[in-house]
C-alpha cells in the first residue's frame, strides 16, 4: 500500500508498556495531532511502511527489538518521519548508538514533564512541516526550472532560427551591395576608355586583395579595401569626356587640373554613403606618391594611408600590364616587364616595401600558372640566377636578341644581363628551364 499524506499530522507512539502508550496519548490529545499506538515493534515498522508519519515516539528497551531498531527501519521507509527515543535507562552508549543509527531528533527520558514533552512534540511536528515544505517548494522550484529551460529552448530555437534568417538576409545584401558597387566598377572602366581589355576595376581589386590576405587583414578591413580598388576611379564619371582618356602628356595645365580632381571628387561620392567613409579616405589619395609629389594632398611615405599606397601600386602594375598605346601595341607585356616598370619608381611614387611584397605576390601566382607549362617556368627579372637556362629567345623591347634561347647564365653573363636591363627594362617574360629536384 502506498503512503499517503494527510493535512493532521500524524503521531506514531511505540511502547511495550500499555500505561505509557495511554499516558502519551492523553498527553497528545489536546494538541489535535492523530495519533496512532502499538506495543509491537515490528508492528509499528510496519504502519511506518502503510502511512506518513510526523513524529514517531520509541521506547528504548523493548522485547524482540530495541528502540534503535526500530527508528532505524522506520527512517529506511520514512527518512522524513521525525524520531525521538524514550527511555527510562540513563544509558549513554545507548543514546549515542540511537543517535548514530536512528538519526533521533531527541533522546527523552522517563518520566517526562508533560509540559515539557509537550512542547517537545510540538517542535518535532514543527521539523517535520518545515520539511515537508521544503520539499514542496524544492518541487516548485524543479518544476519551474523544468520549464524554464523549456522555454529557454524553444527561445534558441527561434533565436538560432532568427539569426540565421538574419545572417541570410545581411549575405544578401553584402552580394546585393558588392554586385551594385561592380557594376559601378565597369561602368567607370568604360567611361575612362584606356582599359583596352577590360576589367580594370576588377584585376586591381583582385591584386589589392592578395596585398591584405598576405597581411593578414581581418575580413571587414579587407572587403572594404577590395571596394575602394574598385571604386578608385569612380570620380572620372564627372570628369568631362572631352579630355579624360587623353594621355598625359597631351593634357592642357587646366584640362591636367580637372582630371586630378577626380580623386576628390571620388571621395565626395563615396562619402556620402554610410560605412564608406574610410573608402572614401583612401581613394582621396590614391594618387599620392611615397616621395610627396603626388596629388591631391603631397603626402608623404607612411602618411599616406597604406590601403591607398596599395591601390595605387595596384592601379599602376595593371596598367603597366595590360597597356595598350599605339607605342606599344606589337611589345608582349609579360608579369616581369610589367613589374620592372613599377620597380623603377620604388621609394619614389610607391612605397618599397610594397613592391617587394608585389614581387613575391606575383611570383607566387606565376609559380601556380608554370604549373600549366611542366620544366619551364617564369620568373621575375631579380630573380634570374647563375645556372639558369633560358627556355625561350630573350629579346629586347626594340626587337634585339639579347641572349639566345638555350643560353645557360654564369656569373659574367648574369651580371652583364641585370646591366643591360636596368638600363632598358624588358616587357617580355623570362623564361627558364626548371631545375631537376
């Protein structure tokens, strides 16, 4: 039979002596408790099984059991019954073993005050509502924490499911915002008309963006120096058309002045645009030269922003690269020729450290194309060494045999080579066997 549990408390008296019993339970009655007598030890262990109990009342020196036995089995059952011992034997080991076993809420003695026993009965019941709700509240709290963490899960569900939606929704515009900002790219590559193969927004923003990943730039500093690449040349949209793809040299000192003012006029543009305002910055300076010299701010050397310092090497090598005058329509433009133009203005309009990286830049993509051509491979001017053996003619940009192909370099030749280009640099690449490993 299960236990139930009542709102009376109940009082569970064990005594072999039939007088003791009568006399606790008259003690008892005006306390109103429900009180409930045997003189059997082993029946009384076996009420405490059938039904809840406050406060069960023992006495000590029993036949068959002692009152240990008997609040031992009881708190087995019952841990939450409150258990007192009485006893008329002044008998410490026995208090101590009761105490120890039994776990006694108190070890009385015979004869009791009524008065006394009274209050002590009433302190027990006490305990055991104490208890009792605590237990109570211990539930409350465990069923509220249940649903709490319910409700705890549900809401990461829906936030989860809301930051992904969200996380979506700003990927789409990112790719919404970059399509506009290419689209504004090629628009001002056609305007400016000197971009032969197309493109060029797009090839310095590539170029650009291996500049910040082999810095190390975090992803936001990095998208947005890929925008301004872009976006470099976005302020010749309102330069006027009558002059803005003439070369330099042919430009009027007023037609020269309103040109320059693109890089301003840029930066208004993108000003304007939330979350723009360092792009705007670094296209404004885009065409400063690490010496001073350039526009339209002189700045200088590490004064000018490093995104811009990177821009306008950028913009530099691509045009180098993929020119197209009439002077030079018939001259193959190759990676080392393109670069040997932009080394010559190292620490004068760009930063040298950049065109060393530049160079590594490229030599690392060149050893990724070589990849598609098996034992021969391009290389930059710098990087030819003694050993080496050319795969290709070497020609000069005025059609002049320079070393024929099959050549194998020592130091005299190497050395004598490294002169003439200096002095006449090469827009054809170098090519050589690749060494046996």
């Amino acid at each position: 039979m299960s236990k139930t549990a009542v709102h009376t408390p109940k009082i569970l008296l064990v005594d072999d002596e039939p007088h003791i019993l009568q006399a606790l339970q008259r003690l008892i009655r005006p306390l109103l408790y429900d009180v409930t007598i045997t003189q059997s030890p082993a029946h009384a262990c076996q009420l405490a099984t059938e039904q809840e109990f406050a406060v069960v009342i023992s006495d000590y020196k029993m036949p068959d059991m002692t009152g240990t036995e008997v609040l031992r089995s009881i708190k087995a059952c019952s841990p939450d019954t409150v258990r007192m011992l009485l006893t008329g034997y002044a008998d410490a080991t026995a208090a101590q073993e009761a105490i120890n076993d039994g776990a006694v809420y108190r070890f009385l003695n015979k004869p009791w005050q009524n008065d006394d026993l009274a209050v002590v009965i009433k302190q027990a019941v006490a305990q055991y509502r104490l208890m009792k709700e605590n237990q109570r509240l211990q539930e409350v709290i465990h069923k509220r924490n249940d649903t709490l963490r319910q409700l705890n899960q549900i809401l990461g569900q829906k936030v989860m499911r809301r930051t992904a939606e969200i996380t979506a929704l700003n990927q789409k515009l990112e790719a919404s915002l970059m399509g506009a900002i290419k689209v504004l790219a090629q628009v001002s590559d056609a305007r400016y008309g000197h971009d032969a193969q197309g493109g060029h927004a797009q090839r310095v923003s590539n170029l650009c963006k291996a500049f910040g990943q082999r810095m190390g730039m975090e992803p936001a500093r990095l998208q947005q120096l890929e925008i301004a690449a872009l976006l470099h040349d976005i302020g010749k949209m309102l330069v006027s058309s009558d002059f803005i793809s003439k070369p330099e040299h042919l430009l009027t000192p007023v037609e020269r002045l309103k040109q320059k003012q693109h890089v301003t006029l840029g930066q208004d543009l993108l000003g304007s645009i939330p979350g723009l305002e360092a792009v705007a910055g670094w296209v404004r300076h885009h065409h400063e030269s690490f010496d001073g010299l350039g526009y339209p701010d002189r700045l200088f050397g590490h004064k000018i922003p490093l995104e811009s310092r990177i821009i306008a090497l950028a913009d530099a090598y691509d045009n180098a690269l993929n020119r197209s005058s009439a002077s030079s329509a018939a001259v193959r433009i190759s990676t080392s020729g393109a670069y040997q133009t932009i080394q010559q203005q190292a620490g004068k309009q760009f930063d040298p450290e950049l065109v060393t990286m530049l160079s590594e830049i490229l030599q690392a993509e060149m050893t990724k194309n070589n990849a598609a051509r098996p034992g021969v491979i391009e290389i930059l001017g710098q990087g030819l060494c003694s050993g080496m053996r050319l795969a290709e003619d070497l020609i000069s940009d005025q059609g002049v045999l320079l070393l024929p192909k099959e050549t194998l370099l020592n130091e005299e030749s190497l050395m004598q080579l490294k002169r003439t280009l200096a002095k006449t640099p090469m827009h054809q690449g170098i090519f050589v066997y690749q060494a046996a490993t």
